[in-house]
C-alpha cells in the first residue's frame, strides 16, 4: 500500500486528547494469535498473526466515520513474504438521510469500503473472517437501509477493488417473526461484469419454525437457487437444519446439499464442511450430527462433530471427519480427523487461536 496513506492514517489517529474526552473519537482494535498444524499439506508450522486498529470519529448525533487498519503477519515467512498491510474498512455512516432530504426520511446509508455482509449461512456471500492473513472479503460500495411495516430492507452496491468494471447488487429483506411462525428472510444477488452473463442467486431463509410451540425444537431451512446466465439449468443449494436444546446439552443435525451447476460470489465459510476445510463448493452432501455444551468443564465450551460428505453427482463417499472444539475466554483450540474414501490421504488437523483486544 501507498507510504503516504498508511502515514496519512497515523497522523489522522494522533488527535487531540480532548476529542477522546468528549466521545468524538474512538481508538481501539484487537491482535489474533493462530497455530495451524495439518500433516497433509505441508502447514507444519503455520504461525500467524493479525493486528487490527480501528479508529472512529463522531462527526455530528448523525453521522460516524470508521476506519479500519488490518496487519497479517506469517511467522517464519522467509524476507517478509508472509507480511500483508491493508485498509480493510473505511466508510462514512448517516443514521438518517432525511437530514440531507426530507423524503429520505428512515433511510440510513453506509458509504465506502467495508466487509461482505454474511446472509443466511454465508453459502453466497460471507465476510470471511476466518482468513488469516489476506482479511476478510470487503469491498467498495455503499449500503442503504430502512424498516417498511416490520419488514427490514438493505440495500448493497459495489464494485471490484480492483477498478474493474465487476459489480454486484444485493437486495436483502429481513421479516423476522412477522409471518408469526418462523423468522424468515429473503435476498437477491446480481452480479454484472464486462462478460455477456450477469449472474444471479435468489435466497431464503427460514429459521426458529414453530417457535416457542415446540418445546425447544429449532427447525430451520435454507434453499438458494442459481442461474449462471449461460441459457442452461440452475444451480441449487438445500439445507435443513434441526436442533433440539435439553438441559444441558445442545444436539443438531443437519443436511446440505450442492448440486454440480453450484456456484457462489464468496468460497464457503470456515467449518462449513468440517474446521480442516478439505472440501467447498459445488456437488457436496454434507451430513453433520453434532452435540455442544459448556456444563462439562467451567469456563469452557465443547463442541462435538461428526460430518459425512459425499459426492451429490454419483452418491460416492467423499470422506467422514471428527471435529472436536473446545472454546475458552481467551480463545479456542480445533482438532479435527478426516478418514477418507478416496485416493486421497487422511488428514489430522489443529488450530489453536486466541484473541486480544485493546
């Protein structure tokens, strides 16, 4: 990144102590510490760290400005290669546009660069706060938002960082619980691009059905269809989820399946087939059954898995993987087995990360 942007930024955050004082400025971030290790891909001392400073100012009761510095360092990268330093947000914020407009009256907008919004189970657009050292997904855009009736409504626009003519539209809508048996959300995404194909992907979200009536039993559903703008069929994804809360311990089980035209803005999510993050994408039949609790140990959370995956395609087995997680107020530690029924080799993968904000 440009010398001078990086020195504007410092310069901008040695303000006054009396802007502190009186609330107009806000200083603060956070440093993640992570130890990877897996026996199949080489990551055999995959130490890494990410610093984050953020910075707000409070212009006015109306309107914020946030900027957010991100460093990824790869501990042993040899002559700095593992170093990454980069603006990962920078956006000005109006909590009400009716004060430029009258008629925009409830409406609220963020405007620059920020993070991907996460939608539903991310499975098309995800934040991807898991990567380590090249950050998030973000982009340069605005974000408009506003209520009609119960019904939550944001708006996303952008365009590639890269000063590409790629863009993407988002149209999200969030009912909650006004159809009064479930929460239910819905969204639209397009993407446009100097290419003929305009890609698109419609979404929803049903989650919590039924409610309190069934006795601590969530059901939730997921169901995206994709058309890649080629004149062919679309591409599918399907999720069923179902939890069950007892006194104390949480079970779930759940369903998701990808069909081989599949296709996404965004990779999957971290964990979204296992934490060792073998398999993602397109003709996938992930089968999790999995029980979490913290009544075991004080202080701590357990998470157990047990995830088979297969190809939706053939039916062929692709591999079944254990996932143990324990989390802690300082941070948490993965482990996971992958026992496979391919050519390819099994897998033991750990992760140990911790987090500390300032």
């Amino acid at each position: 990144m440009n010398k001078s942007i990086v020195l504007g930024l410092l310069l901008a955050m040695l303000v006054p102590t009396a802007a502190f004082a009186d609330g107009h400025v806000s200083l603060g971030g956070d440093v993640r510490l992570r130890y990877e290790y897996s026996d199949s891909a080489g990551l055999d001392n995959g130490l890494s760290a990410r610093t984050y400073i953020n910075l707000g100012a409070k212009i006015d009761d109306n309107t914020q400005f946030t900027s957010q510095v991100r460093h990824g360092y790869a501990f042993s990268a040899a002559g700095g290669t593992g170093d990454n330093f980069d603006i990962q947000q920078s956006y000005l914020s109006m909590a009400d546009l009716g004060s430029m407009a009258g008629f925009l009256g409830g409406w609220s907008m963020d405007i620059g660069r920020m993070n991907n919004p996460n939608l539903g189970s991310g499975r098309v657009i995800n934040s991807a706060d898991w990567n380590q050292l090249n950050g998030p997904n973000n982009h340069d855009g605005l974000k408009l938002s506003s209520t009609f009736g119960g019904v939550g409504f944001d708006l996303h626009y952008w365009g590639g960082n890269d000063g590409s003519d790629s863009n993407a539209m988002i149209f999200n809508f969030n009912l909650g619980d006004m159809s009064g048996f479930a929460n239910v959300g819905f969204y639209y995404v397009s993407e446009g691009g100097p290419g003929a194909a305009d890609p698109g992907w419609m979404a929803f979200n049903i989650d919590n059905i039924g409610g309190d009536a069934l006795m601590g039993l969530d059901l939730g559903i997921e169901y995206i269809s994709f058309d890649a703008d080629s004149g062919g069929d679309d591409g599918t994804l399907t999720a069923i989820t179902v939890g069950y809360a007892l006194d104390q311990f949480n079970l779930h089980v759940s369903n998701s399946v990808t069909d081989d035209l599949w296709a996404s803005v965004n990779n999957d999510p971290h964990g979204t087939h296992g934490i060792a993050d073998l398999v993602s994408g397109a003709d996938i039949d992930n089968t999790t059954i999995g029980v979490s609790t913290d009544a075991l140990m004080e202080g701590v959370g357990i998470t157990l898995e047990f995830i088979t995956l297969a190809t939706d395609s053939t039916g062929d087995d692709i591999g079944t993987e254990m996932d143990l997680i324990l989390d802690f107020s300082c941070g948490s530690l993965g482990y996971a087995s992958f026992s496979s029924d391919t050519a390819a080799p099994d897998v033991d993968y750990i992760y140990w990360q911790s987090s500390y904000d300032f």
